[in-house]
C-alpha cells in the first residue's frame, strides 16, 4: 500500500479530460494487439483511451456486434441506455446512438438527459419486460463502475435484466473485433436525432416501497448521508430524500469527471470503490455526524456502509447482516427461496443460512450467476465479496438482476429503523453465535502459462490432505451451487479456505482466503496455499 493511500489526490494525479476525449476519436486500435482488442470480462469491456482500448471503433463495433446479437436472439423491443460520470462515457453512449439509430433500433434514452445507474437500467428492463409486452427489451450501460478516471466501460444486459453471460458477450465481443479488422464497414451509423426518452429516475424511485420499509425509516428519523462519490445516483439520492421525506442528506452532490475530491486508494489511484477504507476516507470523516453513512461507486452498482460505532464495514460483514434480517423479515419470500453468494464471500454466510434454515447457493464471481434464480425467486438474495448484491421485492418477486449499491443503501437505514441497531452492531452479534472470521485477498507471481493452468485446474489435481493444520473437506473446481466452472480452485476445512483464481489484467493470480482461527492463522494458510497451488501448477 502507498503511503499516500487516503490523503487528498492532487493536481498530478488528475487525468487530462481534453486528452481522454481527443484520443478517444483520433486513436485507431489495431486488434492484432491483445490489449486494444474488445475483451468483456464480467462486467463487460474496460480501458482507458489513452492506451487504445476504449476508443470510438470499439463502441461502434460493440454496438453493431450488439444489434446483430439482438436480431439474431430475436428480441425486437427497445434498447435502454444510459451512463455514468465518467469522461467518456458520454462520448461512447453518443457513439452507440449513432450506430443504434443507423440500424432502425427503437432506443431509449434517459428522459432529463441525467446519468443512468445500473440498478435503474435493470430496473426499467424489467418493468419493461413484465409488463405484458411482447416485443421484449434489453439495454447497454456505458460505465466502467468503481475505475479511475481515465477509463470507460461498455456493458450489455438481454432481456433478463442483468449482466450477459459469456456466450452472449464472447458472441459480441469476436463479432466486434472482426468488425474492427475489417475497417467498420459493416458498421451502419445515423444522426441520433429520434430517440425516445424514459424517466429512469422516477420510475425507480417511486418503486422502493415495494422492497424497503421506507416508512419505517422516515417514521424512526434516523440521519442519514449519502455520499454518491461523484457518480451516476447523485439526483437519485435527492429524490429518494424527497419522495419519502426522509432526513437524508446528499453529503457530496458535486461531479467532477477529474474525481479530485476523492482521497486515493490503497495504490495511489483514483478509484471510486465504496468498499476501500482509503477511497472513503473523506466519506469517513463525516461518520459521527450521521446515525448511517453510505456511499455509492460511479454507476451505483455497489455500496459502502458506514457507522458512528463501527466505521467503514467490510462488504462481507454487511453481506452476512443483511441475509440474516431479511430472511427473518421478508414474511413474503417463499419458505424454499435460497441464500445467494459467490464463493469467493465469507463462510460466516454457510453459518447464518445453517441457522436460518436456507439453501445456500455458492456459485463462481460473477453476479450473472445469480439472475435466473432472482428472476424466477428461487434465490431470494444474491451477494458478492466486492460490495454487490440485490435481492427480492417484499412479495417475493424480483426487483432487479443487477447489482444495486441504493438499495444495500437504503436497507442499512432500514435495519437501524426497525431493530434500533446499527449494522455494525448485529455483526458483532452475529460473531458471538457464529465465530469471529478474518478475511484478506492477497496477489501472487505467475506466468501467463501458469494462470491459464489455473484457470482450467482440477481440483483432483491439487495432493494435499491438509491445510494450516487441519484435514481438507474440499478441493472444488466447480461451484457447488450450480456445478459451473470457478475459473481456478477453492479449497475448504472446518476453519477456513482459500480459493486461488487469475487475474485477467496482470501477472499474478489471486488468493482469497479466511479463517475463524485468527489472523496467524490466516497468514499461514495464505503461505500453504501458494505452495499448493504452485505444487498443482508444477512449479
């Protein structure tokens, strides 16, 4: 960690808006390159266009690739779309328009000309789709959520509401490339003089009573701040204050596609992670004057929970203290309806789900894995390590299929409201019933050789019998929940695991791991697994 992780970024460590934009138009990637190829990776394709990997030909391409995509599916209806704060995302949704008019795509656009939240995008899918239409419709969110400044972000989500699943975007992503390659003569472009609008904002404000208490949080008149960090929920916040006149205030209602109020993050970078101590540290400076504190990545996919009592939680904490009250408080969710997480969250969720009864299902990262279940109400909730998660309406139907950072928001004020504790507070109870985990994700040095072997590890494969002194109960490649591919191994005893996935952006590969042992006893199995994982790997 740099030292200056969590002081105020300085003129140095701004982009240069004028120069992101100018290369964003001028530079030509040549997808020979691996790194100026199209490339989604969970949360569709990223880079910045300074180094050729977010520039005009990689949207129009994408978006053509997407059009075809769409036809070939046969969805017929309209394409939401909207963006976030990002400097380049308004140029790149423009860029879409261009390309989804040429081709006679009946689009939507946001009706104030205001930023679009994931969660709302989802959302108006959605209510599209279970409206009765036939003509079913999908969308694109222009955002690279929680990155620096510098890049810009393209995602698609079908009908379904959520993030596509690799089919679909490795569809995309080759037919972009090709597209490229071929000069963008395949590429049909018009003036986007005729979109049609939709009141985003509105429509998913006016909805949240039908999944949060808001009576009880405005009843209870609890302090609320909400800190959007300069992204996309920023009239979101001011709106929800007003609908429900709740005592909420907007702590940070400035944009600034530069981010240079934002204190930097462990490695010196901008980055609007509501999850890092270091990104939230001027969020964290307001913590005693507020009863719940909350911030809010670039697009609001993901959220950050602050207290008076308790500082910045970590998202598994939080993970476990929202399944644990909304399991005992959702009295229309059905008796069979399973607890969602990735493998790659805290066991204290297999503890909490054992006590409530629930299935769990733990699936590979990824929030897609969650959509089916969250669609049809067979998962009731579906959370991530990185600070994601959403779950059912309180009748038990769904809400959206995509990660919403508002709503994890709003149900930490919900929490305080009903229970008169804050979250931080039931996680501490939580640990006394269940046992005290400690939790870190550590990098360790690997060929690209190495990582493609990790990738496609057996857990057969791995011979040990035993880890940080305790028997081995699984050796998983497959996810338990649904039996699809983890992308590398997880490995589980009685106290603790690890699971050992690759990076897609730099030589290392990742070791999450946790332990009810304490934090020796978590140093040492980071050290085992990296002798066993490189025992597996032959090296």
């Amino acid at each position: 960690m740099t030292d200056r992780a969590g002081t105020p970024a300085a003129e140095s460590d701004l982009v240069d808006v004028p120069a992101l934009l100018h290369a964003y138009f001028e530079l030509k990637p040549d997808v020979s390159i691996p790194e100026q190829r199209v490339v989604f990776g969970t949360s569709g394709h990223r880079g910045s266009s300074l180094n050729t990997a977010f520039n005009e030909h990689h949207i129009a391409a994408t978006t053509q690739a997407i059009v075809e995509y769409r036809a070939d599916q046969g969805i017929t209806g309209p394409l939401f779309i909207g963006s976030d704060t990002h400097a380049l995302s308004h140029p790149a949704q423009t860029t879409a328009l261009k390309v989804l008019v040429g081709n006679d795509v009946r689009v939507l656009v946001d009706e104030f000309d205001d930023y679009v939240p994931t969660p709302a995008l989802s959302h108006a899918i959605l209510a599209w789709n279970n409206s009765g239409v036939e003509e079913q419709a999908d969308g694109i969110v222009v955002t690279p959520s929680h990155n620096p400044p510098g890049d810009g972000g393209f995602k698609y989500n079908p009908p379904h509401g959520g993030p596509a699943d690799s089919d679909a975007t490795s569809w995309i992503a080759n037919r972009a490339n090709e597209i490229i390659e071929a000069g963008l003569i395949d590429v049909n472009m018009a003036e986007p003089s005729a979109v049609e609008t939709y009141d985003f904002r509105s429509r998913y404000v006016e909805d949240l009573g039908t999944i949060i208490d808001m009576d009880a949080i405005r009843e209870s008149g609890i302090r609320i701040g909400a800190d959007p960090l300069g992204g996309a929920s920023v009239s979101y916040w001011q709106a929800i204050a007003d609908r429900y006149n709740l005592n909420l205030t907007v702590v940070n209602p400035h944009v600034d596609p530069t981010w240079r109020f934002m204190t930097l993050d462990w490695d010196g970078k901008i980055r609007m992670d509501p999850s890092s101590p270091s990104a939230m540290a001027s969020v964290l400076a307001h913590r005693d004057e507020f009863d719940i504190l909350t911030g809010n990545d670039a697009d609001a996919d993901r959220h950050g929970i602050v207290t008076p009592d308790g500082g910045l939680m970590n998202p598994n904490h939080f993970l476990a203290v929202s399944i644990d009250y909304l399991y005992r408080n959702r009295s229309g969710w059905g008796a069979d309806a399973a607890i969602g997480k990735t493998l790659v969250s805290s066991s204290i969720i297999d503890r909490v789900a054992e006590s409530l009864g629930r299935r769990l299902e733990e699936v590979p990262v990824g929030f897609k894995w969650f959509v089916p279940g969250l669609v049809d109400g067979s998962v009731a909730f579906g959370g991530e390590e990185s600070a994601g998660a959403s779950f059912l309406r309180k009748d038990g139907t769904v809400w959206t299929t995509d990660k919403d950072g508002i709503l994890l928001c709003l149900l930490a004020a919900e929490i305080l409201a009903v229970t008169g504790k804050t979250p931080s507070e039931l996680y501490r109870e939580l640990t006394e019933k269940y046992g005290d985990p400690v939790y870190e994700r550590v990098d360790a040095a690997a060929t690209p050789a190495q990582k493609s072997a990790l990738g496609k590890l057996d857990g057969e494969a791995i011979l040990a019998t035993e880890l940080a002194g305790d028997p081995i109960l699984a050796k998983l490649s497959k996810a338990p929940g649904n039996g699809a591919a983890v992308g590398g191994v997880k490995v589980v005893t009685a106290n603790a695991w690890f699971a050992a996935r690759p990076s897609g952006t730099e030589d290392v590969y990742k070791i999450y791991a946790e332990s009810f042992k304490g934090q020796e006893h978590l140093k040492q199995v980071q050290a085992e697994a990296k002798l066993i994982v490189d025992a597996a790997l032959g090296g």
